[in-house]
C-alpha cells in the first residue's frame, strides 16, 4: 500500500469555548477521492483548512493524535516549511473564485506566481506555462487571456482559472471545498468532469467539501459524513447509497429531493430548531432511534466495510 | 390549461443600455399564471427568471407588453392603485437576511404589513394574528421580541414566508426561496410551501435552478434561456421527455444520488459543448451550444408553439412545421 497523503487522526479544532471539530479522522491515498460532507456548521471546512495549517494560532486551537500530509507532522512543522507543502503537496480551491482570486492582478501572473515560487521557473517560462495551464483547465487561448483581469470570466470559468492556480504547484493532494456551490448545474457537471479527469490522470488525491450529498454519488471513491464537528459515518460510496447505518445519513438521503419520488418526506427529526447536543451523539435530539446510551458518544462500529458512529450497531 | 389566468404577461420585452449596447433581459414572454397552480421557472443564471417573476409583480417596469392581474393591466394603475394590489402580490427572496430589517423583531416585520394595510389599526391589534401566524410556519411566539440573527437561517426564511402571508396573498413569487438552505432544512421548508397550497387560495411563482425540487412541487415548469422561454409543461413530462434541447442539458446536469448512474453518465461525452455559433438575441439562446444544430437554428427564431397538449418548445426539432 502506497504512503497516505492525509493521514488525520483524532483531529479537534476550538475556537475559544467552542469546539468545532472533534475527533476527526481521515485518510487519503494518492489517486483517491474522498468527500466530506456536512450541512453548514458540521466543521467540514474547518477541518480541511487545519489540514493545510491555516488557521490563524490565535484564533483557533488545534490538536490531534495525528496529522501527517505526505508524511510531514503538520503541527510540528515550523510556518516555513507550512508554506513550502501548500501550493506543492496540496492545494485547496473555494467555493468563491471571485474572492479567493486578486482582482487587481491578471490572472497569467496569479497562476505564474506559484511557478515561480514552487518551481523556480523564470518569469516568460512561467507566463509559457500558466497560458499552458489555461488550456488544460479548459480555457482556449490560454496566451491570449494571460492578462485578462478575473472580472472578466463567468463564475465557472473563474473556477477554472482557480483550478489551472491549484494545478500550478503540481500538488499530490486537491482540496477542493463547495467549488461548485455557487454555479449552475450545467457547469457543475462540467467541473466535476474537468476535477475529477485532472485528478485521475495525475494520479491526485482528492478531497471534495460539500453539503450535497446528491452530487458525491458521482465524483468521490469514499464519503465521510460529519454532523457538528463529528464523525457520523464513513463508508464507501456505493454502501453509503445503498446501505447507510447512521440515521442522519438515514436522514440527509431521505431529504434529497429526487426525480421519480413523490413529494419530499419531511421528518420530525429533519427539523434542526433543535440544536445538536453538547455531551455524547449530537444527532441524538433529532434521532428517531435515541435511547439512553446515546448520552454517550459512541465510537466508530465497523459493519460489512462501513463505519458509523451508533450505539445501534453495537454488539 | 382551463382555470381564468390570475396573472398573464403578453409580449414581455425588457431591454437594458448598457455603455452603447442594448442587453435583452426578456425577449417576447407570452405566459398565463392561473389561479391556485404553482408554476416553477428555471434556467441558468442571467436567462431573465428573477426578471421575469419581478415583471410580474410590477417590481420593474417592462420595456414592452403588458402585465395583467385578474384581466386588469397592472402597468396603466397609478401608484396608489398599485400599492393597493400588493396587498395580494408577494415577493419572497433567496437570502432571508438580507430582505429582512435587521432592526425590527419579528413581531413588527409581520406586523408591519397589517398596519400598511389597514388590516390593524393599533400595534396591539396584531398580537393575535402575528402569534397566529408564527405558528403557523412552526415558529414559537415566545420569540416574537427577537431580531431576525438571532434566528436561524431556517428560521428566518419561515418569518419571510409568513410576512409575505400577513395581509392575504393570492400569488406568492419565491425567488429561489431554498438555495442559502441546508438540505434538511430545504425540505422543511417545501413542507410548509405544501401546507400553503393543500390550505388553498395561494397562487405560486416559484423561481428556482433545481430540477428536483421543481418536479416534486410544481404542476407546470417554465424553462427560460436568455431571457426566453424555451419549454414548458407538466414537470414529469418535460423532464423525462424534454423537447428542447438545453432542457435535456438540464436534465443530464443534475446530480444523481446513485453511484451507478452517475458513473455511467460520466463515461458519456459531455452532452453540449460550445461549437463557436455566436449568441444572437434574434436566434435561438442555446443554438451555441446545441448538438442539434439545424441550418435553420442560424438564421431564423424558432416560434414557441404547442408541441403536445399542455407543452410548449421553441425548437425546430419539434413540431409539424418545415423549418424555414
């Protein structure tokens, strides 16, 4: 078996009192795909910026009983060689291009930008290399839109200029969080296509952030399913679909709006007036199934190659 | 479609200047809204929906054509005639935080449109129908006295939905009511848009981006691209069947929640890819894209016309024309 990219485990993220993320594992191995998915708040995102060593120290506290990115202890490493390993052994693309790109800076010197820093490349080989770049990414013309400022693309071909930044470094693993969130689904389905070709032809990592469990069907080889900073369950994607264990991943299926299906069963315990709960199984409040164990968090129970995070599965 | 029409655009055009160029927000929009269905728009971003939903209510004028409601042109009332029909003609919009006043409670946000109406005449007067209506979109009148962040997002469309039900609405336009939501809460909410309608009276225009959801809700869908009406029907129909081909774009877009089906449709060939054909307002929106394309498609607009009962296509694909 080949060395994990991401190889996280027992992650927690605080701010202050709070506890974002608890007790997160997650492994990723070169050429795999893996999708963490959460409603707002579920810690998804958080985490994945602790895996590249973004939070600011003074704001967030980070721990872990491992948290290894190509082999490199993340936590221990000085900020140095942080900014060494991001852009060259992973990269991240956002949900909003338009914020993540400079405005003030042609998208040709943004994309050069990382050539130089990571490759050492001279200024007009790194410019050759970025209209290159723009071309793999699905843009024509590459040369000729170097200069071009990112207002002017649409919201999909900004995310490609992002992508074509992402892909500069040569990074082994790709993060990409809700990149698709905000754009139509015709385009969507086009940067699935592009992301998910990009990453296997290069033999990438992949992990894909995302709400939308409909969307994970199609792009990802694993999905970890996070509810307030935890763990629910992880499995991969054909038994997540055809046999989830969980009951929120029971849940978050049942309100997928679908095609064929009637109209959407609406569940008491979708409602999410109630808060998750502070002491054992967050989803517990809401869970059709609680019961006194579940004042408890339960560990990982492993069932026929998935693993969920319920006193229900106990044996 | 035999029910009286509560709302019909005729020959919708809004036109734009913009530096030296003219932009089409709508190009020719024939529709009829009638009353109690509710009627869902989709397309992608810039196709003129919200536009669309905004003409309807009068929020923005059109460059051309008329706007009726209940067989009365909207666009000849004078201002004070018109603020008395919207009373019955509502907006909800996508981001509840932003359409909400972040300095009001909830109580005086519902309250607000009883008094403007004259529906209350003292403050004291909608304590009752206010309590009245939290309730009804499950929300606990013990928390009348909040501002709308101490709500959820949830939460705070459900106050939305409830402000835009104070004074006795007959057609209700959502302008993608769902998309800041979390999946759950989605669901949550298209549960109440059900109660709405199962209770009667209540006319929606419902603009969205997300097939699924416009399938399992709407009795007939609009699909619009660049600024026209391309398709429309019974949801079921035209999405299994589509007529025009961006809407089979559409529909092979969507994400499916079933591994198999999703891999397979990837080892497709992307289904429409941009072939050079520039767009121009007086052709067919999708022909730069199609994988159809017709001799036709680059010279002349295809008409929107009946291709079967109940549906409409603007595609020369269709129909038992010749193309010119």
């Amino acid at each position: 078996m080949s060395e994990a990219l991401l190889d996280m485990n027992g992650l927690e993220v605080r701010f202050g009192s709070t506890i974002a993320v608890r007790d997160v594992g997650l492994h990723v191995l070169p050429g795999e795909a893996v999708g963490l998915v959460g409603e707002s708040g579920s810690g998804k995102s958080t985490a994945m910026l602790a895996v590249l060593g973004l939070h600011p120290p003074g704001s967030a506290a980070v721990t872990a009983r491992r948290l290894r990115l190509a082999g490199h202890d993340i936590l221990a490493v000085p900020e140095r060689t942080l900014r060494d390993l991001r852009g060259r052994v992973a990269a991240m693309i956002f949900q909003d291009p338009l914020t993540a790109l400079n405005p003030v800076m042609p998208i040709g010197s943004q994309i050069a930008e990382v050539l130089v820093r990571h490759h050492r490349l001279g200024r007009s080989a790194a410019m050759m290399q970025a209209s290159a770049l723009l071309e793999t990414v699905g843009i024509a013309d590459g040369a000729g839109r170097l200069r071009d400022y990112p207002m002017a693309f649409s919201g999909g071909m900004r995310q490609r200029v992002m992508i074509a930044i992402a892909l500069a470094g040569q990074p082994r693993l790709l993060i990409a969080d809700e990149p698709t969130t905000a754009l139509d689904v015709t385009v969507q389905a086009e940067l699935v296509r592009l992301i998910r070709g990009l990453q296997r032809e290069r033999g990438m990592g992949l992990v894909w952030v995302t709400h939308d469990l409909a969307l994970m069907a199609g792009v990802v080889d694993r999905v970890v399913v996070l509810y307030a900073g935890r763990v629910m369950e992880s499995a991969p994607v054909d038994l997540l679909y055809a046999r989830p264990l969980h009951p929120y991943t029971v849940a978050l299926l049942e309100s997928l709006p679908r095609f064929e299906a009637g109209p959407p069963r609406v569940r008491a315990h979708a409602t999410r007036d109630v808060a998750p709960a502070a002491e054992g199984c967050p989803f517990a409040p809401r869970c059709p199934h609680r019961f006194a164990r579940c004042a408890q968090m339960p560990p990982l129970f492993e069932d026929r190659g998935s693993l969920a995070a319920c006193w229900l599965l106990a044996r | 479609m035999n029910r009286a029409p509560l709302a019909e655009l005729s020959g919708i055009g809004v036109r734009y200047r913009k530096g030296g160029d003219v932009r089409h927000g709508l190009i020719e929009i024939d529709l009829a809204v009638a009353a109690g269905e509710t009627l869902a728009i989709i397309g992608e971003s810039g196709c003129g929906k919200s536009t669309l939903g905004r003409v309807l209510l009068r929020l923005q004028e059109p460059t051309e054509g008329d706007v009726r409601y209940r067989g009365e042109s909207l666009l000849a009332l004078k201002p004070h005639a018109m603020r008395r029909r919207r009373q019955a003609m509502q907006m909800i919009f996508q981001d509840p935080l932003a359409s909400l006043n972040p300095r009001m409670t909830v109580g005086e946000t519902l309250g607000e449109p009883l008094m403007v109406h004259r529906l209350a005449r003292r403050w004291r007067d909608t304590v009752e129908p206010v309590a009245a209506a939290m309730r009804r979109v499950g929300l606990d009148p013990a928390t009348v006295r909040r501002f709308p962040h101490q709500f959820s997002g949830g939460q705070r469309q459900r106050i939305a939905i409830a402000r835009a039900t104070m004074a006795g609405a007959e057609l209700i336009v959502a302008d993608e009511p769902l998309a800041s939501l979390d999946i759950t809460i989605q669901s949550q909410i298209l549960g109440l848009f059900e109660d709405m309608r199962a209770q009667g009276g209540v006319t929606f225009v419902f603009i969205s981006h997300d097939l699924p959801v416009v399938s399992q809700t709407a009795d007939r869908v609009v699909v619009m691209l660049g600024g026209r009406i391309v398709e429309d029907g019974a949801p079921r129909a035209v999405f299994r069947e589509p007529a025009h081909p961006y809407t089979q774009a559409l529909v092979d877009a969507v994400p499916v929640p079933d591994p198999d089906a999703a891999r397979r449709r990837q080892e497709r060939p992307a289904a429409a890819v941009a072939h050079g054909t520039p767009a121009r307002p007086d052709l067919c929106p999708f022909a730069p894209r199609c994988p159809h394309l017709l001799p036709a498609c680059t010279h002349t607009m295809p008409p929107l016309r009946h291709v079967a009962p109940g549906r409409r296509a603007a595609c020369w694909l269709h129909g038992d024309w010749s193309p010119p």
